[in-house]
C-alpha cells in the first residue's frame, strides 16, 4: 500500500515533509522490530509463533487509525507502532522460508515471486478502486490485508528451530569481519538510494497528470518485470556468481536513478525506468538473502536476515525517504541524482568483494 499511501497523507492535508517524516518513523521502528524479533527468534527457535503474535499485535493497533487519522502525531504513533510488529517480523518470513527450502535455496526467488504476483495485484487493483471509491477507505482494505496475511500465517506449518546451548552466540564477533561490514554496507547504500522512490514516485506522477489508475498501471510494470526476473533467478544462479550479479545489478541501478533525474514526461519512458526494477530490487534483493544466509547462519541465522531487513533495507529506506522529503522542495532531479550517487558508492563498493572470503559464490566460481 506504499504507493497509495503517501498520497492517502496528502489528502488529509500533510505536507512532503511530514509525509518523509511519518514514513521514516514507520520504517526505523520496523528496523527496530526486525532486530527484536529476529534476537527473540534465534533465541527461542520458534519464528513462526512470533510471526503470528506480531501480526495480531499489529493488526490490533493499526486500528487506532481511523480515530487519529487527521492528527499528525497520532499517526505517527499509530504507524511506528504496527510497523514494529507488522513489519518486524518480515525478515522471520524469511528465515522459514528459507528453512523450508533446506537444500534448493536457490529457488528462493521462485517463493518471493509469490509475494510479487500479491503485490502487483493489490497495486492495481487498489489504484483503479481507488478511481470509485474516496481514499479515506485506504485503511480498511489495508486492514484487511492485514487480517488475510494472519490467516496466511496460521495455516503454515513450518519454521521450528530446536533451540541450542549456542544460541547465545553474539553476532558482534561477525559484524566485526571486513568482508561483512563491506557486504553490509552495499545493501545499506542500494536501498538508500530507492528512498526518494518509494516515498514520493507516486506524487511525483500525480502532479504531471496522471490518474490514480495510471499510477496504478506503472507501479505494475515494475512488479511484472519484477516478476519476471525472480523466475529466472534460479537459472542465473547456476551459471554466474552472486558477487557479479549484484554488481550488473547496481550498474543498472544508477542507470535507472540517472534517467529518473532527468525528470521524464513520457509514459514510455517512465516505463523503461519501472522495468529496471527487475534489476535494482529482484536480483538485488534474492543474491542479498542468500549472500547474509551463508554469512550468518545457524544461531546467527534470524538475527542476519534481521540485520538485511532491519539494518540494511528499512533503515536505509527510511534515511532516503527522510532525505527525499527534505529534497523535494529543490526539485526531483536533485533528489533522484542523490539517488544515483548512493547507487554508484554502493557499485564502488561492490568491486571490492572478496567471493574466496565470503564464500558467495552458486553454481559457478568468480
């Protein structure tokens, strides 16, 4: 609902400063959420059950919205508070997941695939509801989104971790290695860069014309490519290296912020910018879970996806929209070159991995 939801804000009267505000207090709280539950996680070997509990918490303040939607703090309140349950246990998903595969974690992509076929469905079909219906109504399809997304957690069956003497393992010893703090900071500096379009793509189509349909239908584009580009994911793996596609990745990254800084007019070319999306968040986001699984596994296992989700994705989105909404006033392009730049530090970055090191290498060696 990202898309919708920035300009659900605007409509009730929040200005792109308070709307970079609210959406990078929502992201930094789910940074610290992720981290919790990914601690708790580890610690009890039981990533389901708190998957279901932060769902039920969430869904249970998320509530609160429709009493506090016109007060500014009352939805910051609201949002940070769900997103530390709602989106905090995102990164447990994971972890099941991938616990669910075993052996074939290559075919990851092929499972997150799934959760972009709901995404790009709930995107256009919310953004052509949204031509009938008023956007007041936002919260409650959002809502029940929510509700579905417990039931969804309910009837799975998997995720248990037999809990050990070692789960008390520090992951500080981990985090001190070069090789990690490298990797961790490239993913950091990819997802910054997306902040300026994830919290304000939507607005900046709004006000060149185009209808919340329209909106809809380019927001689509990019999941359909992404789509496509999760499927062949699993092929890619069996004949080039993690460490070379994220860097084909991050080169197509700046490409795509360098177009979006030139502010295009055209469908078509908003489009090719949307295709990129394939590039800059499929491959970039499938070789990350599996670089952080080999990275930190057993004991560490939940609190690396955590560290991915929490530390590198939420936390650098949240600093990139905040920077966005403090930008927008000087224009898209200065943002958008922003943009660019943390892409190009993060493809700098990217050059100096060590594959011997990390050990990232599929199918294929470097």
């Amino acid at each position: 609902m990202l898309p919708y939801w920035v300009l659900w804000m605007r409509d009730k009267g929040y200005n792109a400063l308070e709307i970079g505000g609210v959406t990078s207090a929502q992201i930094l709280m789910t940074v610290a959420g992720t981290y919790f539950f990914g601690f708790l996680s580890d610690k009890t070997g039981k990533p389901l059950q708190l998957v279901r509990g932060g769902i039920i918490i969430a869904l249970t303040l998320f509530t609160a919205i429709f009493w506090v939607s016109d007060n500014y703090l009352g939805v910051i309140m609201v949002l940070a508070g769900s997103s530390f349950f709602w989106q905090g246990i995102n990164a447990q998903f994971e972890v099941i997941t991938l616990r669910h595969l075993g052996r074939f974690q290559d075919n990851y992509s092929l499972v997150r695939l799934v959760g972009s076929v709901g995404f790009v469905l709930s995107v256009w079909a919310t953004g052509h509801l949204l031509e009938i219906i008023d956007i007041d109504y936002l919260p409650i399809m959002l809502l029940a989104l929510m509700i579905m997304l417990l039931v969804s957690a309910w009837v799975n069956y998997g995720g248990h971790i037999e809990t050990d003497q070692t789960r008390t393992q520090s992951i500080m010893g981990q985090l001190a290695t070069p090789e990690v703090l490298l990797t961790v900071a490239i993913f950091f500096l990819s997802n910054l860069s997306h902040g300026g379009y994830y919290g304000f793509f939507s607005l900046f189509l709004e006000d060149r014309g185009y209808s919340q349909g329209q909106i809809g239908n380019l927001w689509s584009v990019a999941v359909v490519f992404e789509l496509a580009m999760f499927a062949v994911m699993p092929w890619i793996l069996r004949h080039v290296s993690y460490i070379r596609i994220l860097i084909v990745s991050l080169v197509l990254t700046v490409v795509r912020w360098t177009v979006m800084a030139t502010e295009p007019q055209t469908w078509w070319a908003l489009a090719f910018i949307q295709l990129l999306h394939g590039f800059s968040f499929s491959w970039v986001h499938s070789v990350g879970i599996l670089i952080f699984k080999q990275l930190f596994c057993g004991a560490l296992e939940g609190r690396g996806q955590a560290l991915l989700a929490g530390g590198c994705a939420a936390a650098g989105q949240a600093i990139g929209i905040a920077c966005a909404g403090y930008l927008w006033a000087w224009g898209a392009s200065l943002t958008f070159a922003i943009s660019a730049g943390a892409a190009a530090l993060a493809l700098f970055l990217a050059l100096f991995l060590n594959a011997s090191k990390l050990r990232v290498t599929s199918g294929k060696s470097e």
